[in-house]
C-alpha cells in the first residue's frame, strides 16, 4: 500500500468545456470515491445524486455554460484525485425566484460563479487540495461572489466551505419534492 505524498507533489490543472468530455468518467469516480453515502443512499438515484446523473449534469452545464465554465483537477503523480467545476451566471439562475428576494443586494448585482460540484478521493482529503482547487477556480473566473449546494449532512464539506468563509444564505431544493440542501454564498476577498 502506498502512502499519499505531500501536496507539494500535487498539480492542478485547468481545462475549459472543450477539454471536459474526456475526463468525465474519471471525476465521476472520484465523485463516486468521495460521496460513498450519497451513493450508497436508497433514493439518491432519484434525488440526481447518482454517478450517471453526475455525468449528464456535468455535460447539461459544459453545454449551457460554453462563457467561463472551468474544470480544474488535482493531479499526483499522473493520476487526478481531485476536481472542481463552476461557471460564471446569473444571480437569478442559480438562486431561483424563491430565494432570490433573500440574497443580499451586492450578490445580486455582483459576478457571481456558480460552483458545482468540488471533490477529492478520500486518500488525499485534508491535505488542502480541496483549497486549492477552489483558489484555481476562483482565479479562473475571478468573480465578486461564490455559490454553491451542500447536503446538511456532508460534514466534511461544509468543514471546507466554513473555512473558505461560507455563509449559510438559506434552504434549496432543486425541485419541489428534491433533497433539501444549505446554499452557501461567499464574497470572494480582492486579492488586487
């Protein structure tokens, strides 16, 4: 058994939507490698927390968001064990006309990134790959705001997004009868 080196021997890369087909199966592994209790879960498949309804989103959004969307992935030794995607949009797509009316005016008006999905298999987590693949993100799209979803249950997740300075802006289903999640919302601090 081998044991995960530090991060310094951890490279991430960025790809743009014509760069993501091929490595979708592989980040829907890691996916699947991260969220053993999401997939795991009776129903998960039906709530589109599945490893194929991860594929089909994350075409549905390399389709839909041609301007900006970004993949970043984290690389050792020449295999990823991590990736993030988001995309730069509106305040009313993302935060729907429910919880729009909630979200506070800066991050309405503001560039807000959309992030998607952020995952590292579990042999390298908690060695700040999770950190830097937000910063890659981040410098990528260089918005004024972030959001994102994340399950009230995934502890380790919302440990991340709590030190990245996330907030809790409400409850969000994305339908009516779906999982419930937390919408998190950062300001993203100048670094100018």
């Amino acid at each position: 058994m081998t044991t995960p080196s530090t991060r310094t021997d951890v490279v991430i890369r960025t790809y743009g939507p014509g760069q993501v087909a091929p490595l979708v199966d592989t980040i829907a592994d890691i996916w699947a490698d991260a969220h053993p209790e999401i997939v795991d879960t009776p129903g998960a498949a039906t709530d589109g927390l599945s490893v194929p309804a991860l594929r089909s989103q994350v075409l549905g959004h390399v389709r839909h968001h041609q301007e900006g969307f970004t993949l970043v992935a984290a690389y050792t030794h020449g295999a990823m064990v991590g990736f993030g995607y988001a995309f730069p949009c509106t305040p009313e797509y993302w935060f729907g006309t429910e919880l729009l009316p909630q979200i506070p005016e800066p991050a309405r008006a503001g560039r807000l990134m959309g992030l998607c999905e952020l995952a590292v298999t579990p042999a390298w987590q908690s060695r700040g790959i999770g950190t830097r693949l937000h910063a890659a993100l981040l410098t990528a799209i260089t918005p004024e705001w972030s959001s994102l979803l994340v399950r009230p249950d995934n502890t380790s997740g919302r440990g991340l997004y709590d030190r990245l300075g996330y907030e809790y802006a409400g409850p969000y289903r994305n339908t009516a009868d779906g999982p419930e999640f937390d919408l998190l919302l950062l300001q993203v601090q100048s670094t100018a």
